[in-house]
C-alpha cells in the first residue's frame, strides 16, 4: 500500500486509493485556487486585449490608415495579443483585434483597418 498525501495541505491520507484530498474542505479551497487562477488569467488577457483594442481605436480609420510601429508601442501596444489572423489570397497576414485589424508593411509602418460590418 503507497502513501498518499493530501493535495491542498499535504497530510497523510487514510481511505480510498483514488483520494486525493484529506477533506471536502481541502479539496474545495484547492479547486477554488484553481478556478480564481484560471480567472485571474482571463481577465488579464482581456484587458491586454482591451488595451490593444482602444490603441488601434485611438489611430482608428475611417478608410485605411497607416502607423509607425513606434507609435504603437509608445502607446502600450503588445503584439503578442490579438484575436484572430486573416491571410488574404495575395498572403497578406492581417492580425485582428476583435474587428480592428492591422497589417505590417515596410519599415515598420502598420495599416490599420476595420472589418466592415
Ligand atoms: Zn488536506
């Protein structure tokens, strides 16, 4: 018979081979650590991505415009979060932030579009 010990509080377990916490109340407060870590993670990355979204807002087109890179990252642009990428036919790659997209094109100048609706 091997030991097992508690997942949450790392006590000893007496019972069933398949336990995996000592108690309902350590197994509920570790679950609970999860979820809140998982949350915390989304909304994180939701407000990268909000930011992102005001910050092509804030250049937003009524035709298509373009931007230099570092005018983006002087506002707190982070590349690293979009919502979807378009390649077109021509194998232009537009990366989408909800319906704003932006696509990069010589010396480090984006254009930035809106889908239409
Ligand atoms: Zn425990």
């Amino acid at each position: 018979m091997t030991e097992k010990t508690c997942l949450e509080c790392s006590e000893k377990i007496v019972g069933r081979a398949d336990k995996k916490f000592c108690s309902d109340y350590c197994r509920n407060s570790y679950n609970n650590k999860i979820n809140k870590d998982s949350k915390n993670l989304i909304r994180n990355i939701n407000n990268r991505l909000r930011k992102n979204y005001r910050i092509l807002e804030i250049f937003n087109p009524e035709s298509n415009t373009t931007v230099a890179k570092h005018r983006l990252i002087d506002k707190g642009f982070d590349f690293e979060y979009f919502t979807n990428i378009y390649t077109t036919k021509k194998g232009n790659v537009y990366r989408f932030v909800y319906d704003i997209g932006y696509l990069l094109l010589e010396n480090d100048y984006y254009m930035i579009v809106k889908r239409e609706r």
